[in-house]
C-alpha cells in the first residue's frame, strides 16, 4: 500500500524571491508540479497557509515564509496533513523536505533521511519546530561562492538565477520523482 508523502519546499516567499538560488527548493517542487501533471498551486489555510497542490500520491506545498524560519509552517502543514489521514494511512505517512544545498555543484540532488543540518537554518528551523522528528530531505545543489564571508553568502544565494542555472534545478526533477516514488512503495 503506497505511503502518503508531503512534499515540503523550502525557500523565501515570492514573488521577489522567485528563482533565487535560495529558492531553488521552490524552483524543483514547481517542476516536480509540471511532470506530475498537478494542477497550480493555490494557498491553502488548513495546511499552514502554504501554496499547495494536490494530485495522484503526494501533497506539494511550498512555504509561505522566510527560509529561516518555516519551521513553524512546516509543522503546521504537517499537523494538518496528518489530521486528514485515516490513522492507517497517518501511521506510514512521510514528511519530505526539499532545500537549496550550498556545499554541492549547481542542480546535484541529494537525498536522505534525517541527519544534521550542517548549519542550514531552514533545516535547523523545521526540526526544531518538529521536536527532532526525522523526516527525509531533498537536497538540490546550488554550488558556492569563493568567498566564505557571511556577507558574501547571503548576497550569492539571495541573486536570481540565470535562465541556465533554473533549468539545471529543474533538470533534477527525474531524480526526485524516482527518489519520492521509492519513499512512497518502500
């Protein structure tokens, strides 16, 4: 029996931060979205008040607030998700979290469960506001500048992305889709 999944992005809030790096969770849930053949994206009150849509076996919902802190968004998507389930379905259900990955090549998907945030703030964000509940993450990669300065790194991962650089995010859409098949089968 397939597990329920809510697909989780992370990212700042459009529309003045459509297609930055830092969006780049945004950017892959979207396309994950189209090859579904999902509908848009609509607000939705009973699942944090995040931009949801709903299709076959997953739930897409993108987070209405700053990356820094959705956690509370997250965990309250996740406590309406769960209350929508029959207690069957809420006992395999899954929360898959997809953020931009600033230590990995530009559009490198990387999937795991659980593990350290290794000081991403949205990461650190939801598992705090989950109470350390493990949930699977979707990292994509959006490569790093030079310069470790954290002046520096907020100004790279605020830019907008090229036109090249969006469709190398979307690009790892086939790898998702595999990979969240996989969560809800196994």
């Amino acid at each position: 029996m397939p597990r329920p999944l809510l697909i989780a992005s992370l990212g700042n809030p459009p529309p003045s931060h459509t297609n930055t790096l830092h969006s780049a969770g945004h950017t892959l849930l979207s396309a994950l979205r189209e090859a579904l053949g999902y509908p848009p994206f609509a607000r939705d009150r009973s699942l944090g008040n995040g931009l949801v849509s709903r299709g076959g076996d997953f739930t897409l919902w993108q987070s209405p607030s700053l990356m820094n802190v959705s956690g509370k968004a997250v965990a309250g998507a996740w406590k309406g998700f769960l209350r929508d389930l029959s207690p069957d379905d809420r006992a395999g259900a899954r929360l898959v979290v997809v953020h931009d990955e600033l230590e990995s090549p530009l559009g490198k998907i990387k999937v795991k469960k659980g593990g350290s945030p290794r000081g991403h703030n949205g990461i650190k964000s939801c598992s705090g506001s989950l109470g350390g509940m493990e949930f699977w993450r979707v990292g994509v990669g959006i490569g790093r500048p030079e310069s470790r300065e954290s002046g520096d790194v907020a100004a790279y991962v605020m830019r907008k992305m090229t036109v090249g650089e969006v469709m190398r995010v979307k690009g790892g859409v086939e790898e998702v889709l595999r990979a969240v098949n996989d969560m809800r089968d196994g």
